[in-house]
C-alpha cells in the first residue's frame, strides 16, 4: 500500500505542478484610440445685488459696449 501511495505521489507532483495557469500582460503595439461625442451646454446665472443692477442699467458704458 505504501509503494502505491509514494507511486502516486512521484507521478502526481509533477504533473500537478506542469498545469500552472499562467496570466501575461502586454501593452497593444497599436496605440488606443478612444472617439468621443461630448456635447457639454452650460448656464451661469449671476445674481447681483439691487444697488449694482440699477448702476448697471444707468451707465451702460460701464463695459465698453457701444
């Protein structure tokens, strides 16, 4: 029984051990190439004070517009 048991063992070490995965990475030799649609819209909303919008509404030249 021991002579089957170290039989087993002696041909199962090393076939056991010669079906280890093996994992690779590698960087693609052709560069990525990401194409995006991004349609950004935005909105800014300034709330000033009473006292500004009033200036602003009497001296339009404030800001160079003619």
């Amino acid at each position: 029984m021991r002579i089957v048991i170290a039989m087993l063992l002696l041909t199962g070490i090393p076939a056991l051990t010669g079906c280890t995965p093996r994992i690779e990475v590698a960087a693609p030799k052709d560069p990525i190439t990401i194409n995006m649609n991004v349609k950004i819209e935005h909105e800014i909303h300034i709330k000033v004070d009473k006292d500004v919008e009033t200036l602003i509404k009497n001296r339009s030249d404030l800001f160079g517009q003619e």
